[in-house]
C-alpha cells in the first residue's frame, strides 16, 4: 500500500498547525508558503480533517485553522485512516476487507496479516506531538 499524496499532505498540514500553534488561528496561505503545497490542495484536504473533527475553523479577516486537541492525542495513524481510510496492504485483511473463499487455505495471508500489524503497530504508535519534537531536533541542527 502506497500512501498518496493527500495522506502525505495531510500529516505535513497537521505538523504545521502543531508547531506554529500560538493560540491564534494559522492561514492555509501561511501553511501553503511554509509547506510549499497549493491552497486548493490544502482546502481540499482542511474540509476532511474539519469534518472529522481534528481542526476546527474561525472565520473571519483573522481567521483559520487550529488544532482541535493537543498534538499528543493525534496518531499519524488516526491522520492516514481518515484521509486514506484502512491502510491494509492488501483488500482482504483489515477493517474494509472483502470475502474471499480462498482465505482459509491460503499461506499469503499470514504475510499480509503480518506486515499489517507492523505497519498499525508503527502508524498507531507515532503522535503528532512527537513528530513536533522531531522537527525542532531537525531544526536544531546546524553545522559548523
């Protein structure tokens, strides 16, 4: 399973809102300049995340987006499951898995099942909060 752009995006829009958190709403403009992504990308992809309730929106000459919860209580993989929807690797594992006849006999599934788990294991394990520390370590980075 690739992740595509949207999902990608989405995760760097989250990022975003949790690092330059001032207590004051932050502009898709300003996300897209610092992001380098399209505004129309970023509303497209604002309106999911809103409608889930991961950001919530004030309007107005002033207004913007800010995160709706502390970045700590954010998955990536909560993130890429709304976005993406089931991030199986396959359709016939996961939560919107298919019926298939095979199954009972079929040896492949324990790898898909395996490296299912090890991709939820890594995605349910990571919050936006430590991608927050992760991109201050980057930016403390110098060299001399």
């Amino acid at each position: 399973m690739k992740i595509s752009t949207k999902g990608r995006y989405a995760l760097r829009l989250m990022l975003d809102l949790a690092v330059y958190n001032t207590g004051e709403p932050i502009s898709i403009k300003d996300i897209s300049k610092r992001q380098q992504i399209s505004e129309k990308y970023l509303e497209q992809i604002i309106s999911v995340l809103n409608k889930g309730g991961y950001v919530r929106s004030v309007r107005g000459a002033q207004g913007g987006y800010m995160l709706r919860k502390d970045p700590a209580e954010y998955t990536v993989g909560s993130i890429l499951r709304l976005i993406e929807g089931d991030l199986s690797p396959v359709g016939c594992i996961g939560d919107e898995a298919f019926e298939c006849e095979k199954r009972a006999s079929c040896v492949t599934v324990r790898i898909w099942e395996k490296m299912n788990e090890a991709i939820n294991n890594v995605v349910d394990n990571i919050t936006l909060a430590d991608m927050v520390e992760w991109e201050k370590e980057t930016s403390n980075q110098y060299s001399i």
